[in-house]
C-alpha cells in the first residue's frame, strides 16, 4: 500500500489534527469529537448546515466549512459514517439559534445516524431539518445505498444552501432552496483505478491495465459496466449522455457543471474531459453558466472523473454566485 | 497507460482549451498560440509578470493567471520548455507598458528560451527583467538543470510578485521583491511512484512497491536516493530538515508552508503531512504564519509531496496577504 501516513488507524485524527493547523483562520475542532466547525461558530441567528459523512472524500466535507457554505463537518472513519453521537456534537456546536440543516449524502449508514441525531436534538428543543443528496445517475441501489447514491452534486447543495443562511433566511427556506437544488443535479462518474482504505491495505476491486469501470460510486463500489479504456471525448459524451436521459433540460436552460477528480486524477485530465463537456452542451444548446473543474468529492486516490450538471433559475444563480470563503472553495 | 485524454500528441491542446472554457472570467488565450494572458489584458500601467513552462504541472501556471498573481502563463509540450517565439507572444500580450517581468524555473530550457525571448523584446522596446527560481534543495545539478532546480517554491514568488505589480510598484522593484523571495525559498520533494508522459506512455522511473524516491525533481528526474517507504511523520522530517540545513532561520522568525501535492496524491494524505510539518516547526520555535495545503506544482500523475519554507518579512507578509483572484489560487 503506497500511502504516506503513520498508523493507518490514525488517518483521520492525523488528518483532522493537520486540516485544524492549515486552516486556523477558518477551522476550529470541537473538542473529543471528529467535528469542524467555523472558527467563530456558532453565529448567533444565522441558520447552521452541518454536513459529513465517512472519510476519504477530502476536501469534502471539513473543508467546505467558512462562509457562505457549511457551519461544521462531522468526519466519520475512512468510508464509514460518523456515529449519531458525534453528530449530535456537530448539531450542538453550530446551533445558533435559528435552527439547523443536515446535509447528508444518500448512503444508509449516514442517513440513520444523522437521522437519530436529529431527533435527540429535538428533544432538545433544536429546530432542525434535513436533506438527503441523491444525485448519482449511475445505479438505483448500491452496496451502500437503497435509492440512488449522493456524490459530488453535495458541493452544489453545500455552496446554495450555504449562501441562502448566510443571507439570513430561516430554516424552511434555506431547506426549501437546498431541495430545489437536490432535484436539479444529476451526477455520473467513471474510474480508471481502484483505491484503498488503509485498514484493509487492499485495493477495492481489480482492474486491467487496458479497463475503466463505468459508473462506481466513491467508495469503489461496482458501476454499471467495465468496459474499455474509451478516448477522454467518448467519456465524457456517455457521462453527459446518461446524465442528460435523466434530466429535463430544454435548449436554452442553463446549468452549473461540475468536473470533479476522484483523487489521482491530474489536473491537466480534468481540463481536458471539461473541453469536450462543454463542447458537448454547447452543440446541444444548453447553456454554461458557471464551471468548476478539480477535486471536490474525492475517493481517496481513485483515478477518475465525474462529471455533475445543475440546471438552474434566477434564484440559483444568485446563490451560486454570492461570496464564499472556506479552505476548499473561495469565491470573491 | 492509465490516463483519461485523446490523442497523446493533443493533451495540451485539449487542456489549454478546457481551461479557457473553465475560466472565461479570467482567462483568454492568444490566437495561434500556447498562451494564456488575463481576460483584461494588458492592464495598462502595471508591471506585467509571464512565467510558464512545460506543461504537466497544472494548475502551474495557467491557473494562477489573474489578479494578484500572473499576467499570462507561456505552455509548452509535456514537460518541455515553449519556444523562445512563443514567450515573445505572451510578453507582446501582456505588456501593459511598464514593463514585464519574466518568472522563470530553473531548465535549462527554460532559461534558454525565456531569454532569448527576452533579447527579442528588448529590440522591439520592450522594458523586460527575468528573476529565475531555484528552490529544490535536493540536488544540485541534476538532468535538466546546472544549479538547483525551480519547483513549488515558485508559487510564492508568483503570489508575492503579483502583489507587488497589482500595487503599482515600479518593474525594478517588482523584481527585487521577486528576487527577496528567491532568496528566502526552500523547498524539498518526495514520491511513491513515477508519472507517465502521455508521448512516450512509459513510467519515468520504475520503483518497487516498499520504495519512496527521496528528492525528486517534477520531471520524475532521480532524487538522492531510494529506501523503503517511511511514515508521514518521518517524511516530513526528512524533508524539513534538508530545508533548514540550507536555511537561515533563528528561533522567532516566521515563515510560510507550503505542502504540495505532485498530483496523484490525496489530500487527506498532504494534511497528515502538514500535522507533523506543523509540529516540527513549532518545536523548533518557526512561527508558521501561513499555510497552504494542496496541488500547486504538480508532475502529471506522481504520488508524492514536496515542502517549501518561505522566510518571512513584514513586506513579504503583506504582499503575501493580499488579495488574489486566479482559477487556482483566490484570497478575499
């Protein structure tokens, strides 16, 4: 296993330990906990987002955690989801009053616990209220999923959500805002590699030098097909096309595109996947109003790509493009 | 060869247009060439900085195109020096009639072909200086270079410069403070595995599965030698303590960190790096002052981390506070 750590148990403290020292003018640890939160958090009236999830999918969360985003980030072992405890830790410690969301990414593990944490909030009188990203097109159910997958459309939910409290809207229509973006963004990925939780030291499934596997989600769960190594243009048309199927989009829509690495993938790769997805809207007279292309939802070093698309309105293209300033994501 | 692209001879055209449709608030590019210049360009008035290279290192240098940083970025091939007469176009586009200031790494390509670009300006009337970057401690000459090689050290020297030229300081002090930051720079590097350049589709070197190559150069050029895979924090020792033996810092003094990802690598794994980086600083009394965690200086695909150090002033701490508006690199 070629990874540079200490011990693989100690992954995630290592990690938080070092994020907290990178980022002190933005970060802040709860103390016994895996949870991040805005160094001047809580913010008195201000509705919290807190999101999470299992590790390995750096920057995301903790580093989405600052202003116009996320309150806090409970991080969970490498691909495992936090307990409903350190979540209720994260619901505390961002609580400003005006109640709080929970954005939680589609895999069961995640959506039990943030869901038990919300009701032990509640019992502590906590207005709170959740939502649940579902945006991957790829497969129905999946190893750790019934219903859909949520993927690297979370940064969408994240950055509008995250704009709307910062606004000063309350919880109902912070929620109501998050949920329309939910319903406008479709993702689909595909992986050239594999890649390895360091507790198991094993690589999370086999591939061929000459392969790609179509579709897997970003714990290296299967897609929908292995097939051939296809052209940089041809994945990025059979992406676009199936998240396109399951979109409605008419000519002159606009969307937000996502091109996300999966963790090994260069830069220079992404660029070029981005040329032909643009290219590809563009011919089908779909508008871009807005590109992000480089690491966002990462799967350890997976090499990969996913590509995600959020069709917009005038009341989501304000919000994407209000300031933002977190590790991860900045925004002028 | 696992990579996601088309036609191995086209990657840094598909690349350069996948930035520009990424960017187009910030960037465009000059006909007929590999240059990328700010959508404003020339600013008239300001000192103008060019650097650039081979390509291979994204988001180097392109990416750090935009306010506060770079006027324009000069691609080459693959880890390949541009030639001196595509330079001359990004000097004539970015001229804003103050003058340019060359930022060059230190190849002797590079050298080569930036100056000879710049002896073309000249005749043409152009005011033109050139500081060249050297910050790789490792070796002192090695494949592509007679003296110390230019690497991720160079992003404080675009960031610091680029302040200075937003700020409207003439060229001749634009270019000391570049050359204050030259001198005050180290930087060390490590990897676990090679990068494959997409023309030759072979490996850079071949490294057995327990090795790390300690101080590599970002070409996948050797380093000073091979041994068995340490952990992070004796990695990060390793490297810190090369660069403090070729520095002269007393207890007190302040510095900025950069932890550089060569492409390939998590950051879930920089950040642990940075824990112990942290530390170690601390301990020998170095006030960190700033941190940067992340891919800057990349080599295509390569696992690895590199480590620079920037000695710290109160005019280079201002300079590196300001604001900054690129793809790569935005501080509010």
């Amino acid at each position: 296993m070629k990874k540079i750590i200490n011990k693989t148990e100690n992954v995630v403290e290592d990690m938080l330990q070092g994020m907290v020292k990178a980022h002190p003018e933005y970060l802040k640890r709860i103390s016994e906990s895996n949870v991040l939160v805005r160094k001047k958090s809580p913010v008195k009236g201000k509705v919290a987002l807190l999101s999470g999830g299992g590790s390995g999918h750096e920057p995301a969360h903790g580093g989405f955690v600052g202003l116009g985003m996320l309150d806090g980030a409970v991080a969970g072992e490498v691909f495992t989801s936090p307990t409903a405890e350190e979540v209720l830790k994260g619901i505390k410690a961002v609580d400003g009053g005006a109640g709080v969301l929970l954005i939680i990414k589609n895999y069961s593990g995640d959506v039990m616990n943030f869901e038990m944490a919300a009701e032990l909030a509640q019992m502590e009188d906590i207005s709170i209220e959740q939502v649940i990203v579902n945006d991957d097109v790829a497969v129905e159910d999946s190893t750790y999923t019934i219903g859909r997958r949520g993927i690297a459309g979370t940064i969408f939910v994240h950055k509008i959500a995250g704009a709307a409290a910062e606004k000063g809207w309350n919880l109902e229509n912070v929620k109501r805002v998050a949920q329309k973006t939910i319903k406008n963004v479709r993702t689909m990925g595909m992986s050239l590699s594999p890649c390895i939780v360091p507790s198991s030291g094993k690589p999370s499934f086999e591939i061929e030098e000459d392969e790609m596997e179509f579709g897997l989600g970003i714990h290296g769960e299967p897609g929908i097909r292995r097939e051939k190594i296809k052209s940089a243009d041809e994945i990025a048309d059979a992406l676009l096309d199936n998240i396109l199927k399951d979109m409605d989009l008419a000519k002159g829509d606009e969307v937000a595109l996502l091109v996300n690495g999966l963790g090994g993938t260069p830069l220079m790769e992404l660029y070029i996947v981005n040329k032909e997805a643009n290219n590809l809207l563009k011919e089908k007279e779909v508008k871009v109003y807005k590109t992000m292309v480089g690491n966002y939802m990462t799967s350890l070093e997976m090499k990969g790509v996913s590509l995600s698309l959020l069709k917009l309105d005038e009341e989501l293209k304000k919000l994407l493009d209000s300031k933002a300033d977190t590790p991860a994501f900045k925004q002028l």
